[in-house]
C-alpha cells in the first residue's frame, strides 16, 4: 500500500536561553525547566562560572557559556530571557534582536527612553516578539480587578493606588550602600507605575510629583540611597494615583492595588500566604509571605507560559491555547508602549524627588496609551 501524506502542524517547545543566572534568572530557569511543558531551557549564558554551572547542573541543561554571544549566535535558540543588571537590558534586546531572537526582558528595559527607544526599534525591525516583565498583570486578582474595569462594574476610575512593601528584618536593609540611586523608583515602583497605567486603561500620566527619603537606613542617604517613597501621578482622563514603597516591611512582602470609581472600588492583592486566620488568645493572626517569587509564583509561570505561546505563534508552531476569558495568561502582554510608559513615570519620579517640584511626564517623553 501507499501512505497518504497527512500534513502536522510543529509541535516542540520553545527553546529559550536565559541570560544571567543569578538571583532571578535562576528562577525564571526553574520555572521554564519545571513549570511550563511548552518552553524548556536550551543553554545559559553568564560571566560568572559557579553559579552558571550550578543552575546547570540543577536543570540538566548541557549548553552553557560565559560568552552571551555564543547563545545568540545558536540556531538551536529560538528566543532568549534576559535577567541581567538593568545597565545591560537595552543593548541585549537590540543584540538579541539582530540575532533574530524572540525577546524576554525583566524590567526596565533600559535606563533612559533612548535607550530603550532604540532597543524598541531593533526589535520591530528585526520583527521580533518582545515582552517585559511586568508580572502583577498575571496574578489571578489583579488580572480579575482589570476584568471588572473593562466590564464597567466600577464605573471611571477617579482614585487609584498601588504599593510594594519588600520583606525586611530588624536589622533592617542588607548593604545599603550598594543600592544605586533611583533603584526605588526604577526598579521597585516601576511596577507600581505599570501596574496603575494597566489599571487605567486608555490614559496615559501626565504629571508626577515623588517625595523620598531613606527612613529606614538614614545613614546611606549621604551615597544616594532612597528607601522610602509616596510618588502621586495624575493621568490625562483626570484620575489621580498614588503609588508607595518602602524597603524594609517587618510582617512580609506586601503588594497591594486598588481602583476606586465612578460606580464602585476593586482591590487586589495583600502579604498573606493563605486565607487562613488564627484566632487565639495572642490575637488574630496569619501567615504571611516573604519573597516575591513565592508571592507571585503563579504569576511569573503565567506570564512567561504566555511569552512562550507568543513565541510559537510567531514561528508557526502555536498550539492551541488553553487560557478563558478570566484566566491571567488571557491579559494583553506588556510590551513596548508599556514598558516606556512605565519607564516613564519613574524617571520623572527620580526627577521630582530631587527638585521637590513636580514634573511633566512630557519632559521626560511623549507617550502614547497601550492597546488593551
């Protein structure tokens, strides 16, 4: 007999490199390798031997290299996850992007809009997928209070905010000295900012007015330290937000946002690890989590579950999805416009915080609202 031809659509998962195997890259790794069927690690790129070996060998991952030019330079790499220091992020999506690679980038996308403006441009021209990671987009709760907005159940929103309290310890915060300047606004409310423009959607902020201090480690102000800041942003529908952080919460890793509107308020998020609460003669209590990557676990596998869908669409081997309406991976990834939008409102924050003065967002850049 003869065989019939019967064509198939690819079915393989994406082979992604990561790039940079510290703190953050090693559990973006993890969860490529443990977490998503669709992705796996192809190799690992970083200038620091141990540690590159040491994830290596903990994910079985056979290619591996102190050079990042031998990843973007294997054809066998079909995208690449940067999770190096934010001074490297812009010139690796531009490299990455030449090399023909689908991008994942951790937040921000560079230290200036030009710099990231131009890494932008490389990876539209190269016709690239790039994503940033804006992960709170991908928590269940956040993901549902941005469903009740664009379903009108709250009405215009008026009043917003959004806080990131890090996890700390009596002894308060590790090495100061070392936290760059405008490390709380570029690094830590950046989020924060994503997270209210998302919230928001169709505006774009207008002004922004930062006071900052370090209240919690006073002595390594003096080197440019800021711990502590309230940064009000007002957007070009009228809303106002405000965004807060602190370095050093005693009771947990507290991540918090809320929308009040014309109609009604949505919340989302809070510091404790279950819904369980004691009652005792001590008082009422609960757990409470302590680090980012157990607070949003399920959201950092989400958004890079749905980086990995984009990938394949693109190069033709998309499988179905399996997301619902109200499911986080359904939420429009966060990409160019958001990631500059955010960009943003944190140099204008950093600004601000050293004049005391307001500042126009428009002196920093010129911004457009992101899609849905």
């Amino acid at each position: 007999m003869t065989y019939l031809h019967h064509p198939v659509t690819e079915d393989r998962p994406v082979r992604i490199a990561v790039i940079g195997a510290g703190w953050i890259g090693k559990f973006h790794a993890e969860s490529i390798a443990l977490r998503i069927p669709t992705a796996r690690v192809e190799a690992i790129a970083d200038p620091v031997l141990p540690a590159l070996e040491a994830l290596a060998d903990k994910l079985g991952v056979t290619k591996i290299s102190t050079d990042i030019a031998d990843v973007l330079a294997d054809p066998d790499v079909d995208a690449v996850l940067i999770a190096t220091p934010l001074r490297f992020h812009s010139e690796l999506i531009t490299s990455a992007a030449k090399a023909g690679k689908d991008i994942f980038c951790e937040k921000p996308g560079g230290r200036t809009v030009e710099e990231l403006d131009a890494a932008i441009a490389a990876a539209e021209e190269a016709g690239v997928v790039l994503r940033f990671g804006f992960n709170r987009r991908y928590s269940a709760d956040f993901a549902a209070a941005r469903k009740l907005i664009d379903d009108g159940a709250i009405g215009v929103p008026q009043l917003l905010r959004s806080l990131t309290r890090d996890p700390g310890t009596e002894d308060g915060i590790n090495n100061p000295e070392r936290i760059a300047p405008g490390t709380i606004f570029l690094e830590t409310l950046i989020h924060d900012f994503d997270t209210l423009n998302w919230l928001n959607p169709g505006a774009v902020p207008v002004k922004v007015h930062a006071v900052a201090d370090a209240l919690v480690a006073p002595e390594a102000k003096a080197g440019g330290l800021l711990d502590t800041a309230v940064v009000t942003v007002t957007y070009s529908n009228g809303a106002i937000a405000v965004a807060e952080a602190n370095f050093n919460a005693l009771y947990g890793y507290d991540v918090r946002g809320e929308v009040f509107g014309s109609a009604g308020m949505v919340t989302a998020g809070g510091p404790q690890a279950t819904n369980a609460t004691s009652y005792t003669a001590a008082g009422i209590g609960s757990d409470t989590t302590r680090l980012n990557i157990d607070l949003f676990r399920d959201a950092y596998t989400a958004e890079l579950a749905h980086f990995a869908d984009d990938v394949a669409a693109r190069r033709g081997t998309q499988r179905e999805r399996t997301t619902t309406t109200n499911s986080p991976s359904a939420v429009a990834a966060p990409g160019g416009v958001d990631a500059r939008n955010a960009l943003a409102v944190a140099l204008a924050a950093f600004k601000s915080s050293e004049s005391g003065l307001p500042v126009e967002v428009s002196e920093v850049a010129d911004l457009q609202a992101a899609g849905a």
